[in-house]
C-alpha cells in the first residue's frame, strides 16, 4: 500500500534530455585531484607525497572519527596537493594526480564473493576502507549509518526514486547493473536484520522497473515497490512515509521510525566494496540541461574538473545561464568550471538563459502557496521573514526543513527561500553551541 506524503510538487522533470543516453564508460581524465573531504565529517589527512606514483584504488588519505578514506580514481603520479575548488564553495585540500592512462590497480582489498560467511564487524570494517558514503547527496559515512542503526529498525530501504528533475544516473544504473543493487541490498540487510526489505523506485523509469523486476523476483527476498512520481518523494522522511506510512518524528533520525534508507548508488558501492575487493573511484554523473550541447550519462572517476567532463559532453551552448552541481531543486551553482566531482555528484546541470527567473526585487505577497507544498509542513514565509533571528526560526523548526526547494519553485514572488532557510539553519545551529 502506497502512502502519499503532504505537499510536494511536479516540476517538468526533463529527464529525456539524457535518460536515453547509454552508460559512457570511456571517459579518461587527463588529471583529477581527489579531496580529502568528500563526507560529513573529518577531513582525511594526505598518506602520499608529490611525486609519488599511485594506483587506481590505492588508499591516499585517511582520518580518525567521523572519517572514511579517500581513494586515487586513476593511476599516475601526484603532481600536487593544494587547495582544489569544491562543490560546495569552499576549497579544499586536495591530492593532484596526472593521469597514466593505464588503470594499474591496487590490490590490497581483498574480494569476498561470499559474504554470507562474514561478521558484522567485517561487513562495516571493509565499507569504511572502501570509502562507501552516502551517494544521494548527503555523503555521510555508510559503516556509520549502518552502526547507528543496529537493533533498531524493522525495515530497510533502497532509495532509487531519482526524483530531482533532469537526473538519471541512478535510472541507468539500474538498467544496467541492477544484480549489484539487489546483491548491495543483501549484503546491507545480513548487517541491519530487518524483517522488510524494500526497493523503492518512481513509475517514470518504466526501463529500470523492467530490469529490476527481472532480478527481484519472489526468491530474491526484496520487495520492488513502485512509486508515484512526486516531488521530493525521494526526500528520506517523505520515502519512509510513503513506504511504511510512518512519520519521522521532528528532530529525529529515520532508525526512530524504525528505518533504514541507502541511495541505490550507495547499495551498489556496498555491493563493490565487499564481494569485488573495489573501493569507490569513480561514479556514473549526468551532464545535462539545455546549456550543453549533448547530455551524458559518465562514468567519472572522482576527481575530475567540471570543466573537463562538460568538455566531454561537448560543451557549453551559447545561451548557457547557470552550472549546477547537481539537480535544479537541491543543487548549488558553481562560480567556475573547476569544480571537481566528489562522490556525492550525481549531476553537473547546464542551464539555459531561458530558464532564469530570477528577479531584482523579491517580494512576499502572502499567498501561503509555500505553506501548502512543504512536505515538512512548515511555514516558509515566516521562517523567511525571521531569518537572523534564531528564537523564533526555533520554534518555527527551521531545522526540520529538508531544503528540497519545493517553496522557492511555487513562490510567485521569486524569493531566495532555500538560500535564506538555509542560512537561517546555521544561524540556529549556532546559536545551540554557544
């Protein structure tokens, strides 16, 4: 049974634009520069040197806590390790390496393609080696996650609704390797025990639903469920809702409505990391909108600048307006084309002057249309309005906002709501530490 969510939107989605392009596994950077931060948490600290020859794979930064290891994407020689443009914004501590264009791999992780004989601890311990985050976005460790909800869960998600407009990469990870999401899946529920096993995915990939049906059949021990396409239904609180029809409480993890949710990617990453001995090097990112000239699905190696990879993709149109790292709701707008890919980008989106809406002078007209998409039944105009104020974004749950972009997308008067809720988040966190 199908549970709808309050509020959300249907946005053009555009998908077209790249849904039919293959999987392009060709692409072979000249350099990448591989951060050593590409998760919640501690950054890692460099392991090599300038001047250093390293392998696909080899292990090249590392930390304590909340850390997981970073990985060379290719094999060559470390040519530096300076500052390197993040999608974030910031710039980070990066590791330089120029491609060889051999690929030697490092062969240190061992493979275990029967799993069902290792420990929990062994399962964790091997997902943190490889590196494995969170690949929707979020990027926080996956052995962490999966830690945190030993014991306490009854149902296991895999999100593969995809549904931020124009993204595809995960649609076309299912069309061609579903057997590492299910295989992914097992491995991660032989940790978390849950009694459901459940893969959710929206009924705009009609392909991927026939592929994944092929694979999880009655044995397979995992249940396909299809979803209606809704923005942001994708949303962890929003999925769990639809899925199980419970609610996360405010403030709270989903373990404390007893689940568990992994981004397919991520699942696939799991499956790669315990049973191939692979940690992660590279991922499958969309180029796409109307501001490049042929939209991809790649294979790119973490690391890889923007500028290269919309180079692949044929560059940029004349008309281009706005890169986005990322999807048109959720993404974050680069100032140049040397940004570099980390394994949370599943998508670098090219849009077009016509798309721009902006305006010089936003204005509220109290319509409350924001009010009545927020999937987090917030009120968007008011946290808006009190921004800088952490009292009263408090008691209005700024925090709970999951910035899906729903009230800035309804918003007849083109306020920078996500930006300012943003901020007004950070604001309140704060304020908490002091």
């Amino acid at each position: 049974m199908k549970r709808p969510f309050f509020g959300g939107i249907h946005p053009p989605y555009q998908k077209e634009l790249s849904s039919e392009a293959q999987l392009d596994t060709a692409f072979v950077p000249k350099t990448v520069a591989v951060p050593m931060l590409q998760h919640i948490g501690v950054a890692c600290t460099p392991l090599v040197q300038v001047g250093d020859t390293v392998k696909k794979g080899q292990k090249i930064g590392d930390g304590q806590g909340l850390c997981v290891p970073v990985h060379a994407s290719v094999s060559g020689t470390v040519t530096a390790i300076e500052p390197r443009r993040h999608p974030s914004g910031k710039d980070i501590l990066s590791v330089v390496i120029e491609n060889d264009g051999l690929d030697t791999p490092d062969c240190t992780q061992t493979p275990h393609p029967d799993y069902a004989s290792l420990e929990i601890d062994t399962i964790l311990a091997i997902i943190r080696e490889s590196g494995v985050v969170g690949h929707g976005g979020a990027a926080f460790p996956s052995n962490m996650k999966a830690l945190t909800s030993l014991g306490k869960i009854d149902t296991l998600i895999a999100n593969a609704c995809e549904c931020e407009p124009y993204i595809t990469a995960d649609d076309i990870l299912l069309r061609t390797s579903p057997e590492q999401v299910a295989a992914g899946l097992r491995i991660i529920a032989k940790v978390l025990d849950p009694q459901r096993i459940v893969l959710a995915i929206e009924d705009n990939k009609p392909a991927a639903i026939a592929r994944l049906k092929e694979v999880l059949t009655a044995e397979s021990g995992i249940e396909l469920m299809v979803l209606p396409t809704r923005y942001p239904q994708g949303a962890e609180k929003q999925l769990i809702q639809a899925v199980t029809g419970r609610e996360v409480p405010s403030g709270k993890l989903p373990a404390a409505a007893h689940c568990a949710v992994f981004n397919a990617a991520t699942v696939a990453a799991v499956y790669k990391a315990v049973v191939l001995g692979q940690s992660v090097t590279d991922r499958i990112v969309t180029v796409t909108g109307e501001g490049v000239r042929t939209p991809r699905n790649v294979l790119c190696p973490i690391g890889t600048s923007y500028e290269e990879l919309i180079a692949y993709a044929g560059g940029l149109t004349d008309n281009t307006w706005k890169v986005v790292s990322g999807g048109p709701m959720m993404g974050i707008a680069q100032r140049d084309l040397s940004t570099i890919t980390i394994k949370g980008t599943s998508a670098v989106l090219c849009l077009s002057q016509r798309q721009n809406q902006e305006k010089e002078n936003p204005l509220c007209i109290r319509c409350g249309r924001c009010m009545q998409v927020c999937p987090m039944h917030l009120q968007p105009l008011y946290l808006y309005r009190y921004r800088g104020d952490a009292a009263n974004l408090s008691r209005l749950h700024v925090l709970d906002c999951v910035e899906c972009g729903c009230c800035a997308y309804t918003c007849p008067g083109k306020l920078p709501l996500v930006e300012v809720i943003r901020q007004g988040k950070s604001t309140v966190k704060e304020a908490q530490a002091t």
